[in-house]
C-alpha cells in the first residue's frame, strides 16, 4: 500500500495524450478509482482522509498549467493528505453530460459523500459552474468558484455572448442552474473582478444567504493564474476545508497583491487612463519605497517631471 500512496509523486508530463490520460488513470486506480464517462469526461479518486476535495478540470488545463501535468487537487493530496474526487474535461464542456449526471447519481445512492467530514467543491470559468451546480449532491459542502458563469441559458444570459456555441445546449434540465444548486452547500465564495462585465453579471446571479461574492478587483480575466501566482489559492483552498475560509480571513490574504507586480502595473496603467496622475504618483512611490521596481521608478519620475511642468498639482513629500 505503501507504494501506491507514492504513486502521485511520479510526473506524467511529456508524454503524448493518450497515453498520459492512461498514465493519469492508472495513478488513480492504484489508490482509488478511475472511471470513463463518455467521450469527453472521466473521473479520478484518490482515497486518503477524511476531508475531500471535488475539483472540476480539463484535459487542456492540467496539461497547460501544471509542471507534473497531474490534476490540481493532486497537490493538496500530497501536502494535505486530502482525498480527492476529480472530474476531467476534454475542453469546456460545462461538464453538461448525462453521463456526469449518472455519475453523480450513483454517489449519491451509494452514500460516497457522507463518507467524509467534510467536503470542499472546486472549479474555475466553466469548471466554477460545475463545482457549484454539482455540489448539490453534497449537502453540508463548502463551494469555492471562481469566474463561474450562473448559467448560459439564452432565455437567462443572452447578454452573454462569449459562449454563444454552449446556446444550443440545455442548461435547464438536472444539475442545471448553478445558484439554485448551492441551496444545501454550507457556504459557497464566489470570486471574479468587479471591472470585468460579464463575470461580475454572473456573479450577481449567485446572490443566497449562504453566498459570500469575494471581489478581486482590477485582477483582470484569468483570476485562477493570479490566484496561483501569488501562491493564495492553495492557502484558501485549505483554509476551506478546515472552515477557517471568511471575507475576512481572505481579505487578509489577498493583501498579497500589494507585492504581486502584474497587479500594480495594471493599477498604474489604469490610473494613467484615468488622467489620476496625483493617485500614480502616491502609488508609485510606494511601491518604490517597498520593493525593486525599476518600471515604477521611471514612472515615478516622468510624474514629477510632469508635476514640475504644471500638469497637475503634486501630492506632499514623503516623510523620511
């Protein structure tokens, strides 16, 4: 037993599709389960304790993003000890399949959940939609969803037309809209950038008594990567599923970003749009005064130039 618990330790990058999902599936299957639904899902289960963590991926994602090409719940098996349930994707899917569907019922007849402590469900875009519309098979769960789209119902989102080759498929039968199926969740946080439109149009759909909308404002459009660059969405993901997770405690952590230069730039470039030059400059001089930030350095000295040219009124030297 002991060496199928090391199994996950072992990379699968490199290899060709086929046989890294095969690869992928033999990991499972020798401390758990690996299961084929259809064409375009399967499943993974790697049994460990009494915490479980649901997440929904694609082939695309965990090929792309991790180093090991292993799934991202992986990761928390080894550092956590958790178990970890995996619904996989060939491109997004919404994982609207009857075979899901089927899936889900079976662990619900089977008592699977009720097996854990606690249950965690995770996905990001179309994957967020998953977590939240399937963790109605999991009554007690905690939900964390990032960018989730609420539906794409054309009768409901028509004014979202990013997705307008999903219009086509039925987002109205079982496990289908999103914000409903988070009525027995525990609490679900939803996360997305106010500024981005459409993400922000979903995330109002989602709002429930047991829902608490995290806005990461000025992030941009892939939370999930910033969230993983600023190493956050592991330290949120646990803190979840020990039922530390809050607006506050999060909060706490996203004052990550002060140090995260992709988010500074893009708030110096916004305020440059906004003509908030007086704002550019209070800024760019902390960030100088905290970090190296050569970029920051030159627009902090192209703004005094512009202060001394008279363009606007420079805020008060800092206190040395």
């Amino acid at each position: 037993m002991q060496d199928a618990k090391t199994s996950i330790d072992t990379s699968i990058a490199g290899y060709r599709r086929g046989v890294w999902k095969r690869k992928l599936l033999d990991q499972a299957e020798a401390e758990g389960m690996a299961q084929e639904l259809g064409d375009k899902h399967f499943a993974t289960f790697i049994d460990r304790d009494a915490t479980l963590i649901v997440t929904f991926e694609t082939m695309q994602g965990i090929r792309a993003m991790s180093e090991t090409q292993q799934p991202f719940g992986f990761d928390l098996v080894k550092t956590q000890n958790w178990s970890h349930l995996c619904i996989v994707s060939d491109g997004d899917t919404w994982f609207r399949d009857p075979k899901v569907y089927g899936f889900f019922d079976r662990l619900i007849d089977d008592g699977f959940f009720e097996d854990f402590d606690r249950v965690v469900f995770y996905g990001a875009g179309p994957c967020g939609y998953a977590a939240a519309a399937f963790s109605v098979a999991s009554p007690g769960a905690t939900v964390v969803a990032v960018q989730p789209q609420a539906t794409l119902d054309p009768n409901m989102t028509e004014w979202d037309d990013r997705f307008v080759e999903m219009r086509r498929t039925s987002f109205t039968d079982r496990y289908g809209y999103a914000p409903d199926m988070l009525d027995a969740a525990d609490h679900a946080f939803i996360l997305y950038d106010p500024l981005q439109t459409l993400d922000a149009m979903h995330a109002t759909l989602f709002e429930r008594p047991n829902v608490t909308r995290l806005r990461m404002r000025n992030m941009g459009s892939e939370l999930q990567s910033r969230l993983l660059d600023m190493n956050l969405l592991y330290r949120l993901l646990a803190m979840a599923g020990t039922g530390k997770l809050s607006a506050r405690s999060f909060f706490r952590l996203y004052r990550a970003r002060r140090s995260y230069p992709r988010y500074l730039r893009g708030l110096v470039g916004q305020l440059d749009s906004a003509e908030r030059f007086y704002l550019n400059t209070l800024l760019c001089r902390n960030v100088t005064s905290r970090m190296p930030a050569r970029r920051f350095r030159m627009r902090l000295e192209q703004l005094e130039e512009m202060a001394q040219q008279g363009a606007f009124a420079p805020p008060p030297p800092m206190a040395s």
